[in-house]
C-alpha cells in the first residue's frame, strides 16, 4: 500500500517538473514562503510601540503612586500608559473584565469572578491602617462608632469588612459604616470626620501623615491572629513601625502589628503578551523599588491572585530558556539575513516610489487647562487674601470661594483620566493646590470666628 502511494505521488512530482506553468507555479509559490518566513522573522525583530489603559485606584493613593512610576519607566520601554484613576480594586476589576481597561494595581481578597483577567504579577503585601480618635484604645471600642471603610466600589473596604467580621463587629449592628474618598476626607472639617478610618497603604502614608498630624487621628493596632490567615489566604502579617508618622508624640508610640493585604497586577486577558513583557520589565527595572521604598521580587510574579497567569508573564518567565536567549536569537538573525536585507532592500524601493511621508499630526495637549484652573485657584486664593480685613463677611466670602474651588476638582476629576499630557504631574498638582486652599480657608476662619 505504501508502495503504491510513493508511485503515485512521484508520478504526480513528475508531471508537474516536465509542466513549464506548474513548475513556475510552485517555485513562485516557494519564494513566497520563504519570504513570508522572512518577513515573519523580521516582524518579530522590529521594535514596537504599545498603549495602554491602567488604573491605580484612588487617585490619592499609593497604588496610582506605583501606576505612576510604572507609566514612567514603562515609556522607556515602549509602553505608553494612560491612567485612569478609579474609585477602587472592584471597579478597576470589572472595567479590565470588561475590556475597557488594560491593566491594574488591585488589593487581593476580592472575588474571583471575572473570566476576562488574568494575573501578570505579585507586587507586595500593603498594610492596613486603622485611624481612630484619641479616646479609642482598642478595636472593641468601635462598637456604637462611624468607621469610614473607604468607596464602596474599593477593595479595601470589602477586605476591611472581612477583618472587622473576623473581631465580631458586623456593619450596621455594632458600627456604622461611611464610604469617604480620601480626598473627602482630607477637605471635611474635623467635627465631620468618622471616629475611625481604614486605609490601605505603603507607610508612610500621605494621607495617613495628614490626618495624624492636621485631625489629631492615631494609629490603633490589628493583632494578627494565625487563624485569620488560614481562613483568609490574601492576607499576611504587618507591622507600622514606631514614629513612622510623628515624632512627638510619637505616633505610632511603638512598632505596631497589622494586616497586610496582598497587592497584584493583573490585566484583560486579551492584551498584548509583548506589551504585558515590556510592563514586567519595567516593574522589575534597577531604579523602580528605590523610588518605591520596598523591592518587588521577580521571585514572587507567581504569588496568585486567584487569576490565571497571562500568556505575557508565562514569555517573561521563560525569557531564561536556553531556547528563547539571546544566542539563539542570533543564531535566527545569521540564518535568515539575507532574507531580512532583501526585504529591507525592497521596504525602502517601495518608500521611495510611494514619495514623501506626510508630516506627523502634533498631539494636542492639553496642559494649558490644567495651567489655567491653576491660574484661578491662585485668583480665588488672592481674593480671599482681599477679604481678610472684612472679618464680618469673611465666612460668606470663604464658603463661596470653595464652592469654585469644588467646581474646577469636579471638571478636573472628569478630565484628567483622557487628557493629553506633556507634564502629568498637573492633575496631581492642581488637586493638592485645591486641598491647600480648602485647608488654608478652614484654618483662617478657625482663627478669626472659631468655625472649624
């Protein structure tokens, strides 16, 4: 039988060798092939450009602090970022489920059901702050208390429930829970604020710095019991050391045990795996854990989230097998370069018949807003400085002000995630700008009419 498939398909071999047309045929078929493969090869080679939509959360937070500096070295690399900050890890979740995000910097401890994510890597364990007001000593005095929990879309809020279940305080019954932003919390007076707050973050803290020190707010310590971390695997233990946010009064008086809440990256499923290469290597850049105060261990990109790795993590992780280094590569490049310099060759033929390139379309930023809503807060703070003499209308003139002032936070909230930007530090600058004001106008009325 095998011996009557040969003769057949030699005698067709055949025909086709003495057919001047098929034999054409299959050789310009032939080059075709080889040119493909060349051209494959050479696709493979060329450098790319990548972009990309990520979130680091809250805008105050640490973890848009670490999207930030990711969105940095990850331009060196290829990989332009836009942010978009979020209320928190279940937004940024759902929005990566859904395709309209790329990547995220969430809190683990979240629920596992979005098909469209993957895991791309473990970054570190983020401890948990518990603020409270002076005269609370423990966590069974929250009982009957306001504890702010953070956005209800935010993951720290859903992990911080779990640990205040875990001491018998359930929502609703033993405490009452509020959903502040942390910008919110940073512009409420302080006979506003809740009697406790959570916040999950790197220490020190900004936010954390600012409440201790301008709202009188202390560190209270979570013990971690081992059984937590068999019943909740997200979880690791933590400490807060001594003095990290003031030095007299010491706050905290002592090294403190807390919380950690496991923190990852993770993207949509159907990203790029060159682009989420070229993300990792600039997570794991030389320079990135000094700016970040603590070292993400490449050791560690496998720590799951409960998401399954990315096809792009899975490439980076085997970028040490002897298959994928770099001699090998150069091996390919020897075989295939002449195929790679004819179709160079032909590339810049077909450039030159096809004329000039048109001139590149200039973006257009858009940093002149953001310099002019600057501008006004400047203006608005001028004409507080004007109204100082005038003690009696003083408060009217104050409350009228913030409420421009909370009008440019709102139009620079809805723009900052899409604008086009050469200095990207000026949402940052002009919401700081903003609280500024806002604390400066709180602190001058305090002074002249008692008002807080």
């Amino acid at each position: 039988m095998a011996n009557e498939a040969q003769k057949i398909l030699d005698s067709l071999l055949g025909r086709v060798q003495q057919n001047t047309k098929s034999r054409n045929a299959v050789g310009v078929l032939l080059v075709l092939a080889l040119i493909g493969l060349g051209a494959s090869f050479l696709y493979d080679l060329l450098p790319r450009q990548y972009a990309m939509r990520m979130t680091g959360g809250d805008i105050m937070s640490n973890r848009h602090f670490l999207a930030r500096l990711l969105q940095k070295e990850a331009a060196n690399n290829g990989v332009a970022i836009t942010l978009d900050p979020m209320s928190g890890s279940k937004e940024a979740l759902i929005a990566i489920d859904e395709g309209r995000l790329d990547m995220a910097v969430i809190l683990d401890g979240l629920e596992n059901k979005y098909p469209n994510v993957s895991h791309v890597a473990y970054i570190g364990p983020e401890p948990l702050h518990l603020l409270v007001q002076p005269h609370i000593k423990e966590i069974s005095d929250l009982v009957g208390r306001r504890v702010n929990l953070g956005s209800l879309q935010g993951g720290t809020r859903i992990v911080a429930k779990q640990v205040l279940e875990f001491s018998a305080l359930e929502a609703g019954i033993q405490y009452v829970e509020t959903n502040f932003a942390s910008e919110d919390l940073l512009q409420k007076r302080a006979d506003k604020l809740p009697e406790a707050i959570v916040i999950a973050a790197f220490a020190p803290s900004d936010v954390v710095e600012f409440l201790v020190k301008e709202r009188g707010y202390v560190l209270l310590e979570i013990p971690f019991p081992p059984s937590l971390a068999l019943r909740l695997g997200w979880v690791a233990d933590s400490k807060i050391l001594a003095y990290t946010y003031n030095v007299r009064p010491a706050i905290p008086s002592r090294d403190i045990r807390t919380i950690g809440v496991n923190m990852h990256l993770v993207a949509n499923r159907n990203v790029d795996p060159r682009a989420v290469f070229k993300v990792l290597e600039s997570l794991y850049a030389a320079g990135l854990d000094s700016k970040l105060k603590f070292k993400v261990s490449e050791d560690q990109l496998r720590t799951s989230s409960g998401y399954p790795l990315s096809e792009g993590s899975k490439l980076f992780l085997a970028r040490k097998n002897p298959f994928l280094s770099a001699a090998t590569f150069d091996k390919l490049k020897g075989i295939f370069g002449l195929v790679l310099s004819t179709l160079s060759t032909i590339l810049v033929v077909l450039r030159w018949f096809r004329g000039a390139e048109p001139p590149p379309i200039e973006p257009l930023w858009e940093d002149a807003v953001f310099v002019e809503w600057l501008a006004k807060i400047g203006e608005i703070e001028r004409q507080f400085d004007s109204g100082l003499a005038n003690r009696e209308q003083l408060p009217e003139l104050a409350f009228s002000l913030q409420a421009q002032l909370t009008i440019i936070k709102a139009d620079a909230m809805k723009r900052a995630g899409t604008a086009k930007l050469q200095n990207t530090q000026l949402p940052q600058l002009l919401l700081l700008a903003i609280t500024d004001a806002h604390a400066r106008f709180m602190q001058v009325l305090s002074i002249n009419k008692g008002i807080l």
